[in-house]
C-alpha cells in the first residue's frame, strides 16, 4: 500500500479517489487521494475535517479524519492508538475517514468514491490556525524586552519565547488557545516573568496591534508542500511586512490575511506560572 496524497494543502475541499483499505471494526476507510485533513496524532492541534464519501447513490458521514498507519506486518493502528510518532519506520502512513453509523457495503476496495469536506468548517479551521501562528509570532516580538541571555530566534528573528514555553496549542473555528509553561527553567534560560506580570495588560494591547497591523497588510498566506503524501513535509509561509515567514506545519491555512476582519488575544495569567493565550479572527465580510 502507498502513503495517502493529500490536496488539502492548496485548498482543497473535494476530489475522488479509490478505496483502498476497509476496516469494518474500527469504522475507518482509506482511499488513495483526499482532500480531508487529518489530526496529526503526535501534535493533535488541529481537528480533522469532518464531511461526505459518497460511493453511486449512498452518501455516509465522515465524522472525522485521522491519521492512520499500517505496520509492515499489516496491522492497522488509527489515530491515538498508533504507537509510533508520525513517520516512524516500518509503517505506511494514511489518512482514515471515519464513517458515523457502520460503513455503507457498497464502500468496499475498489470502489471509486467522491470526498467532500465541510468547506465552511475548514475555512473556519484555517483562519483558527493562520490567526494561532500570528499571535504566536506577535507574542513573542512583544515579550523581547524581558529576556535578560540570548536564546534561539523565531521567523521574525525575536526570542523564540513559543519554542521555549508552548505546551499545548488547540486550534478551533476561528480561534485558538495556546498554554505557555513560566516555570523555573524559563526564568533560568533569562525570562523576566516578574516583569511580564506586571505588564501583561499593556503588552496584550501592542500584541493587539500588531496583529491589526498584519491584518491591515493583507499579507499572502499559503502552505508548502515537499511531496504529494501525508508524510511528506509541510510548512506554513506568510509573506508580512517585516519579511517572509515560515515553519514547519501540518495544518490547513488562509490563502490571505485579508481574509481576516480582526484577530485579537486576551493574556491569562491567573495562575502566575502558566500563560493562556485565547486567539479570536473574525473573518472579513464577502
Ligand atoms: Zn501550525
């Protein structure tokens, strides 16, 4: 079996394809092209795409993608229950359509099928996902004064202040929620958390602006791919003002910010030693 090729990353939100796998038990199936973009198992930020496969006549509800591997020995593992990171040795990386309510019989090997992803919800993930990196990325040019040693740069060239203290990131429709770790490593590595508490309120509204700077550029988003399969490498790139950025990253993005009205973050630091960072975009009208 082949790796899942995946067209998501242009945009995609329909296609056809052969099935090529049928797991009954775990209500899964593979094909061998989609559209639908999977959580990724090893950094679960954003949800799969939920949507249709449609087989003649018989329509069934995809109620979400996920990844999926099938070992050398063809044992089939889906989503959380693959026991290795994401392109690990000795397996066959996919993507899985799990099917709500049993898997119609005329969905067998072979069949050719047609993939429809819920287009309005996967907007409303890209935007979520674009506004996460943004924010991100406007945080820590906010937070640059308060490192006392140097430590390793972002895109933009600040303190990486997401790489050091990023632990969860949770992408949703046209928002996100990112925790930060403030603990006694950061504030060894240079970190003035003292000084970021006491100035949470203002450095929250410079965030503000940036990002209503950004949005205002209009600036084009896009996602680079390396290869046709879901394994191959994926980045994020967004042309600002300050210069082209880009990481590594699996998601689903905006083509533009100018399909952007806003994006806000509010700063939580109710408890001192962890960060909650809430992301809102409101998408442009039309
Ligand atoms: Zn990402």
């Amino acid at each position: 079996m082949q790796s899942t090729r995946v067209t998501f990353p242009d945009g995609s939100t329909t296609g056809e394809g052969e099935v090529l796998l049928v797991d009954r038990d775990a209500s899964v199936v593979v094909v061998d092209v989609t559209p639908f973009h999977p959580e990724d198992h090893t950094w679960p930020d954003q949800p799969g795409d939920v949507g249709s496969l449609v087989s003649g006549d018989v329509r069934a509800t995809v109620s979400e993608a996920v990844m999926a591997a099938v070992s050398d020995e063809g044992v089939l593992a889906v989503g959380g229950d693959i026991p290795v990171k994401r392109g690990g040795e000795g397996w066959t990386w996919l993507v899985g359509h799990r099917i709500e309510g049993g898997i119609p019989e005329q969905v067998a090997v072979g069949a050719p099928v047609t993939l429809e992803v819920d287009a309005g919800r996967r907007a409303a993930l890209s935007r979520g996902h674009t506004a996460c990196h943004l924010a991100s990325l406007a945080l820590d040019a906010v937070l640059a004064d308060l490192w006392r040693k140097q430590i390793g740069t972002d895109p933009l060239g600040n303190p990486d202040f997401e790489g050091r203290a990023n632990q969860t990131s949770r992408i949703h429709a046209d928002g996100s929620v990112d925790e930060y770790r403030l603990g006694k490593s950061l504030r060894k590595a240079g970190f003035d958390s003292e000084g970021f508490a006491a100035s949470l309120a203002e450095r929250e509204e410079r965030i503000n602006e940036q990002l209503a700077s950004w949005v205002a550029s209009a600036a084009a988003s896009c996602v680079d791919v390396e290869g046709p399969r879901i394994i191959d490498r994926r980045s994020w790139r967004c042309e600002l003002p300050e210069g082209e950025v880009g990481f590594l990253c699996g998601g689903t993005h905006v083509h533009s910010l100018a399909e952007f009205a806003s994006i806000t973050v509010s700063l939580d630091l109710g408890d001192p030693q962890l960060l909650v960072m809430t992301t809102r975009a409101t998408p442009a009208l039309g």
